[in-house]
C-alpha cells in the first residue's frame, strides 16, 4: 500500500509539473492568466513530490537532492489573485512592475538554497527556519492569510458575473459550470484544509495529499482533451464615461484610429503584436489605447487581437484563392505565432475547431483546405 501511494504521488507530480511547465513556457508573453495557472500548478506539484519524499524517507537520503527549496507557498496568493483578476476583470491589465510583488518568495527561496549550500559544504548542521517566529509567521501564516483574501477576491468577481449574466447562465452546460467553478471550488476546499492544519494543527496532510493528485490528475488530462479549458470567460462590463485622465482626447475619433489600424491596415498580422507597439503607431498613450478597447470593445487587448487574426483566417478559408494554401499557413500568415495557439484561440472565438469548422461551414464547391 505504501509503495502504491509512493508511485501516485510521483505519477501525480509528473502529470502536474509537465502541464504547469508548459502553461508557463507558452504563456510568457502572451495569456498571463495561464502563465499564473501553470505557477499555482507547478507550487502544488511540488507539494505532492514533498509528500513523495517524506512517503519513502527521501529527505534523509546522504545523496538527496533538496528539491523542496525551490517551495514557496508565498507564491501561490499572489498568483492566485492575478488569475483572478486577469480571468474575471476585462479591464485589468498585468504590468510589468507587478513582478516585484513576487521579491519576497524569491528571497525565500534563495535563503533556503543559501542555508542547503553552507549545510553541504561545511558540514554543519543548521536548526530549520520554521522554529523562528519572524519566518514562521512571514512564510506559513502570511501566505494563507493572502490565499484566503485572494480566494475571497476570486469568488467576489465570480458571483458578480453571475449576477450580471443570469440569463445566460441559466443556459450553460455543465462542462461549463465546471469550468467556471471548479477552480474556485478547488481554492477554497485547498484554503481551508491548509488552514486547519497550521493553524488548528488538524492531521489533515493525508487528506491534501488525496485533493492534490486528484487535481492535478485532472487538471492534466483536460489540458490534453480540451486546452481552452483554462481560458475562462472574462466578466463583461459596461461602457464607462472618459477618465479625467483622459479628458482631453476625443474617444469617438481615437477609437475610429483604432479600428482602422487593425480594419484596414491590418496591423495584427504582425507576430507577438503588443498593446505598446500599437500606442507608439497611433501616438497615444499604452493606458489610453488599452481604456478604448475594454471600453468600447468590451475586451482585452490580446482578445482584440485574437479577433480580428480569426476573422482573417475564416475570411481566407472561404476564400477560393486561398484554397491551396494550409490552415497553418493562413494562421501564420494572420499573425498567431504557432499552430497549437492558433487552434486553442480559434475554438474559443467559434466553439470550433479549424477543421471541425471547415467541416460544416465551408462551402460543398470550394476545394478542402489542407489542415496539417
């Protein structure tokens, strides 16, 4: 029995840590909101292969590598709260400076490896830093105090959407409900189970073991059945009145600019267009740029983009002079950077596939594309 929940949690590990580490090399620069799935994803499967050492005593081990300096449970309210915000709010937008907010995880786990290092090279054994009250408090009972205000934060924006889109709401699959809840139930059962074990000293670390190779078992199979799975619906919102800030522009005409920009001068064709390339084209501010199109668009700037390279590719495939070229080749040719991002964009923008979509839209008499 032990050697069987010794190979679930390496199995459960692996699953996680492949599919955290993908979300955050694809999502670098481009869906932030996946670059801090796969950063949640990748602190919970290093958990688990923690919970892997301790099951086979590999933390005594003379030849053990520390693997668990590179934990920081610091990092997970903050990157909860961003994939909250970046997924339920359509007007917000992850700047760079934000960054330094993750300095003090950083920090963790430079003294962790810091104190690993002198340990091996001296020989000299070090009492753990968890028996200090300052690091006890700044790295245990800090990040379930954030979990627990991001969670809450989560949940907020999540009922304000419901509210607002009762009606639609009402007509959402299950498939769908799960993928606009199951996360957040997932949080909040995390939240609480963490809590109650460093706070109420509960043995529950069985239980979190069980809840974490579920999830990440889970979360890794639907990441190869449907990869749109983790771009969750952002949350509309009404057309505001100018900012002060913004007072002296005339919106009607800027936003005309910026229609034409991409309507007739077709600037999203560019690869890895940014929201700071099309501000310096126009000669107006990034924050301006980026206020027009939550505004009047009702989306995020990449989601405006993604828009107008899908229209293009759809315009191409019912094009009968485009039809020797390859979906890929139209892809490529409107701007999306590589072929997988091109189909998770286009079935969330269609419900579609590229070639479920050539399948029961293009006309009987044009020829088939070529999908590969």
């Amino acid at each position: 029995m032990e050697n069987w929940r010794a190979i679930a949690f390496l199995l459960a590990f692996g699953q996680g840590a492949l599919l955290s580490l993908t979300l955050i090399m694809k999502n670098i620069r481009q869906t932030k909101a996946n670059l801090f799935l796969g950063i949640i994803l990748l602190c919970l499967s290093l958990e688990v292969l923690n919970a892997w050492g301790m099951q086979v005593h590999y933390h005594h081990s003379a030849a053990a590598f520390p693997f668990w300096n590179f934990q920081s449970y610091l990092l997970l309210p903050l990157s909860v709260w961003f994939f909250a915000q970046l997924t339920t709010a359509p007007t917000y937008v992850f700047r760079h400076k934000y960054w330094w907010f993750f300095l003090p995880a950083g920090l963790e786990i430079l003294v962790q490896w810091g104190i690993s290092l002198y340990q091996h090279l001296t020989g000299t054994p070090i009492p753990s830093l968890l028996g200090n009250p300052l690091w006890f408090g700044l790295t245990e009972l800090v990040p379930i105090l954030g979990m627990a205000i991001s969670v809450c934060l989560y949940g907020a924006n999540l009922l304000r959407y419901q509210r607002t889109l009762a009606t639609e709401l009402s007509r959402l699959s299950i498939y769908s409900w799960l993928r606009l809840y199951g996360f957040f139930s997932f949080l909040v059962v995390l939240t609480l189970i963490w809590a109650a074990g460093v706070l109420l000293n509960w043995r529950v670390f069985a239980e979190l073991e069980i809840l974490l190779c579920f999830v990440l078992f889970t979360y890794g199979y639907l990441a190869y059945w449907d990869a749109s799975y983790f771009s969750l619906p952002p949350l509309p919102k009404a057309i505001v009145a100018d900012k002060p800030e913004f007072s002296h522009y005339d919106s009607s005409i800027e936003w005309q600019r910026i229609q034409q920009l991409f309507e007739q001068e077709s600037i999203y064709v560019q690869p890895k267009l940014t929201l700071e390339e099309v501000a310096q084209q126009l000669d107006l501010p990034v924050r301006y740029v980026s206020y027009l199109i939550n505004t009047q668009a009702a989306i995020n700037f990449n989601q405006y983009v993604n828009q107008h390279r899908v229209a293009e590719v759809i315009r191409k495939m019912n094009d009968p002079k485009e039809q020797h070229k390859t979906l890929l080749a139209l892809a490529l040719e409107a701007g999306f950077s590589s072929k997988s991002t091109f189909n998770q964009v286009f079935k969330q923008h269609t419900n579609l596939s590229p070639s479920q979509y050539l399948t029961t839209q293009q006309p009987q008499d044009n020829k088939p594309l070529q999908t590969k």
